[in-house]
C-alpha cells in the first residue's frame, strides 16, 4: 500500500463525490476509545469511510485512520497495525476496494490452487515496505512549529525562549510510544492571576490526549494514567503539595518516576481481604504542572521552569474563547499528527550532540527535543539549544537554588527576630530595621543596587510564602496606634512549620510589655537530634536560635491567657533607609 498524506484526505473531504458513488453514512468515532477497543472501532471507521458517498482512496482512507488513532485511541495503535487494519477494511469479498480512477489488483487464487508468481512477489514486497513512520514529512516541519509558537502567542505573553522550547514540547506529547524519556512542564509565579491555567487551557488545545484537571484522587491518578496515558495538565500544585499528605506523597512518586519509561511503574495493592494483589500502572508522559512557588526538587529536575509574569496593557493578547481557538487549533493538531508520525523513527533513533552548560537528568529530557529541533533545520536548532541552555542550563538551576536558599534564610531569620524579642506582633518597619542590623546577614546589601531591604522587598520575598503584612496594633508612648507589620499567627506559624526545622530549646527573654514566653517542646530523635518537620523536611542550617513561642490552649496568635498580642514598643529608633511603604513592589507578570 503506497503512503499516506493527510492533504489527500482534505481535498477529498471537500470535492464533490462521484455521480456513481454510493451514499453512505460514516462510523461515527467515540471521543476516546480505550484499549481494547481500538482495533475493532478503528476498522469500522475506516469501512465506513471505504463505503461513503466520497469513494475514498486507500491513501485517503489510512491517512484519516491514522489521524483519528492518535487523536482518540489511548493509547495509539502502532501505524503498522493500523496499516494493516485499513487493508483488511478496504478488502470485499476477498477483492481490495479502490477508487475508481486506480488499476485493480487481481483475484486472489482459490484456496486449492497454488497463487500465482506475480501475486505473490507484488505481496511480499508490500509486507517489506518500509512503515509510513519513516516517510518524509508533507511540510517543512519548521513551518508546523511556527504556527505552533504563534497560537501559542495569541493568548500569552511569553518569552521567546518559553516559546521555542513549548513549541517543540508540544510536538513531543504525540511521540511518547517512541520516547525514552518525558520532559515536564512546570508553570510558575509570584503570586495569582499571572496567567498559570491560561496556559494550561491553551496547551489543552494543542497537546496530545489532555486531560486538564485541578484535582484528582489518587486512586484516579494512577489508574487513568495506566489507561489513557493522557497528556496531564494539572493546575493548582502548589495547593496539591501542601494540602493531603497522602495524596502530596501519592502525586510526588507519580512524578518522580513518570519522567523514565524504565521506571514508570506505580505499584499499589489492589484487591480487598485475601484477595489483595500488587499491580503495576505505567504512568509513563508529559505532564504540565502549574501552581505558585516551587516544586518539590526532584520533581523540578525533571522540569522546564516557565515563569509567568501578569501582562501589562503595552502587551495586548487575544482573548481566549475555546469554541473558536479550538477551530483554529484542529488543523494544526492534524498536522502535529502527520508530522510526528512522519518523523517518530528518526526521533526514536537520533542521538544528538547536547548543547553545554546542561546536567545528566538535563539532556536526558531534552534529548528528543533537540533531536526534533536539529530535524526543523538550522534556524530550530539553533533557537532551541540557545533556549535550553537559558532556561534548564546549570546558571538556571543555580540561580533558582540560590533564590530558594535566599527565600529559607529570610523565613528563619524573621522566625529569629520575632524569638529573640519575645513578641508576637512587629512593624515592617522595625523587622527591615532588624534584620539589616544581623550581623552576617545578606539582607544589607540585596539586589543588583547591592541596597538595605526595604519593607517593599521583604513583603515580595514572604509572598512565596503566602505571608503578607496586615495592621498590627502596637503600644507607642503609652498609646496603641495601628501600623502596618506582622503577626505571628496562622500565616508565619504555617510556613515555619512548613518550611524551617524546629528551633532548639532554649529559655526566651522575657517580653517587654508581657509576661515571660514559654518554653517550646522540642520532639527529639532516637540519636537525640531535633526530628525534621512532619511535612516538609527542609533543613536551612541558619537562624535557628531561639524557641517557638506557642501557649498551650491559648488561642493562635496570643500570649497566654491573654486576649491581645503582646505590643512591640516603638522606642527603637528605625535607620533612614528603610521605607516606611511595605506594599510590594508592582510586579509585571501574567
């Protein structure tokens, strides 16, 4: 059977159908159809199309066939197996069904008698062809990405180089069957509304087999994965990862392991009573995470960051209504389909040279990507390997870990401060004051200006930790009077619990207007050190003097018995330096 080509099936789509030609109505396809399924749903589909009213050729036939296998069968049927399907479905009464205008094979013999010579020979060369996985694209696979990189563009505002390297991404998800390793996704911010589900709807229209989800059991996540093999868009991880601990758990070995086809089993026991059993799920794709903050770190090695930034009006994009970008999507994902089953082979088989400056779990998701970059010709190439390097070389990595190290000392240096004064309640302006003055401290000279914190920096910096300042009442000359600062309560009590080992035991100085603050039970290990946090063990190594103030059946947010936060004075006088604005700083994001 000769090759197919997707521009065929279009034309035909189109044109008018032969005045002889049959009425027919077409096997209408499922939206997905599972495995199991696919072979006997696939074969009806491609009859029917052999037996409408458009007579349609084989070439015609198997290139619809072949599209509606990687758009709908999870997970796709191979193209040789499809191949092999349309040609018994173009077979009637032991005679191949052709268009009218090409030259008809003949009548196979009768059983009893020996088949011809011709035949046979022209048989065998069929079965020796070579699959359509190794023919030549139709179109410049260049000019597919850059439609890709343009629709993408439509609806956001990206940098070129998170725009070269989720073009080539998006590509990728339709090639999984032939990949040894999967690159995710990881949509980051600063804050909310930056544009992070944005992304992920728009890459719903474009990737192969999404499934968009905010949230799932774990029982779900495990099992559809194994079935479908979905592309996973999952939104909201930072909520996912601090939430349920089993479920964080559940999510964080899925991840850890869906990025290796080696190593993509998921074993669970499934079963009830004496009839339990262990069953492995392939959770074996490309995923996109989109959530605020940071992943977990073997899940970020894993990852291509792409940091989000909310627009500005200089920075207009279309607004995304998904009937009508989901039409101007369908094309091209037909032709991610052509393309990617044109190219699966060489992808499958190249061994690219990696561009310096990336690390071993680097190259080893990027490998298929450079691999489709170098295929797209020059230009790609070069664009690709410069944006890999940007956004996944080791500066990258490094400068994210420096960032995240900075954003610990700053949390457990104001757990400090707040320990060390014995109080609950603090002005930013005497925070940024305070912590300026440690010594060894980095917060003196911070950003490119190499200036003191401000109050606007320090609000920007505790955001990631979804810490923000509020009014705190503070007694000033013997009057309370209401500035803006920070309250030991539910949100800094959160994250130093989160995010900071437990401080040591240790006698706290006496307040300054109250009573002295209690002592913190610390819980110790069987080697007597202080155990690591419950729910996420990170260790900074600094600022871990003191104790954490906490009063036993009190409320959060007090001291002891008493109903109002213990007041910092305000006789300490604040440096000149230090704005007294604690907003943040506008940040132009998504």
């Amino acid at each position: 059977m000769s090759r197919y080509n997707l521009s065929d099936f279009d034309e035909l789509l189109q044109s008018e159908p032969p005045a002889s030609a049959p009425a027919g109505r077409p096997f209408v396809l499922p939206k997905q159809v599972h495995n199991g399924k696919r072979n006997d749903t696939l074969f009806k589909f491609a009859r029917s199309l052999r037996k409408s009213r458009h007579q349609m050729s084989s070439d015609a036939v198997l290139a619809a066939t072949q599209a509606e296998n990687v758009v709908r069968c999870m997970p796709p049927l191979e193209a040789r197996e499809v191949e092999d399907l349309v040609r018994n479905a173009m077979r009637l009464n032991d005679r191949p069904l052709v268009h009218p205008d090409e030259p008809r094979e003949p009548r196979p013999a009768p059983a009893d008698e020996p088949p011809a010579s011709e035949p046979a020979a022209a048989a065998s060369a069929e079965e020796t062809e070579p699959p359509a996985a190794a023919t030549t694209p139709s179109e410049p696979l260049a000019a597919l990405l850059d439609d890709v990189a343009a629709f993408l563009t439509t609806f956001m505002v990206l940098q070129p180089a998170q725009t070269t390297v989720l073009s080539v991404w998006v590509l990728t998800t339709y090639l999984m069957p032939v990949l040894q390793f999967a690159l995710y996704v990881h949509i980051t911010s600063p804050l909310a509304e930056c544009g992070k589900s944005r992304l992920l709807e728009v890459l719903s229209l474009l990737v192969h087999a999404p499934w968009l989800t905010a949230r799932t059991s774990t029982a779900a996540l495990v099992r559809k994965l194994d079935a479908v093999h979905p592309t996973l868009l999952l939104d909201e991880t930072d909520a996912a990862f601090g939430g349920d601990r089993d479920y964080a758990e559940t999510l964080r070995g899925v991840l850890n392991g869906g990025f290796d086809k080696e190593l993509s089993k998921y074993s669970v026991c499934v079963g009830q009573g004496t009839q339990l059993e262990v069953k492995d799920f392939d959770v074996f794709g490309c995923k996109a995470l989109a959530g605020i903050g940071r992943l977990p770190p073997t899940v970020e090695s894993r990852s291509v960051t792409i940091a989000l930034q909310r627009k500005t009006e200089a920075e207009p994009t279309s607004k995304l209504r998904k009937r009508e970008a989901a039409l101007t999507a369908t094309p091209i994902r037909r032709r991610l389909v052509e393309q990617t089953t044109a190219i699966r082979v060489q992808v499958r088989d190249a061994r690219p040279v990696m561009p310096d400056g990336l690390s071993d779990r680097s190259e080893d998701v990027l490998e298929a990507l450079v691999a489709i970059g170098d295929l797209a010709g020059d230009a790609w190439s070069a664009r690709f390997r410069a944006a890999a390097v940007q956004l996944m070389g080791r500066a990258a990595k490094v400068a994210q870990a420096t960032e995240q190290e900075m954003g610990l000392r700053l949390l457990a240096d104001v757990r400090d401060v707040f320990t060390t004064r014995g109080v609950t309640v603090i002005a930013s302006a005497q925070l940024v004051s305070a912590l300026v003055k440690r010594q060894e401290s980095p917060w003196g000279a911070v950003g490119r200006a190499q200036k003191p914190l401000t109050q606007s920096q320090l609000a920007r910096r505790l955001l990631a930790f979804k810490v923000v300042p509020e009014d705190v009442h503070l007694e000033v000359d013997g009057v309370r009077k209401t500035k803006r600062g920070y309250h030991r309560g539910a949100a800094l009590a959160s994250a130093f619990a989160r995010y900071l080992v437990p401080e040591c035991a240790r006698p706290a100085g006496p307040n300054e207007t109250g009573p002295e603050s209690p002592k913190t039970e610390v819980r110790h290990s069987e080697n007597g050190a202080p155990s690591k946090n419950d729910i996420s063990p990170i260790t900074t190594g600094v600022g871990v003097a003191g104790a954490l103030s906490k009063s036993q059946g009190a409320p959060a947010g007090t001291n002891g018995g008493d109903p109002h936060p213990v007041p910092v004075p305000l006789s300490e006088e604040v440096t000149d330096d230090v704005t007294t604005d604690d907003r943040p700083e506008p940040v132009r994001t998504h």
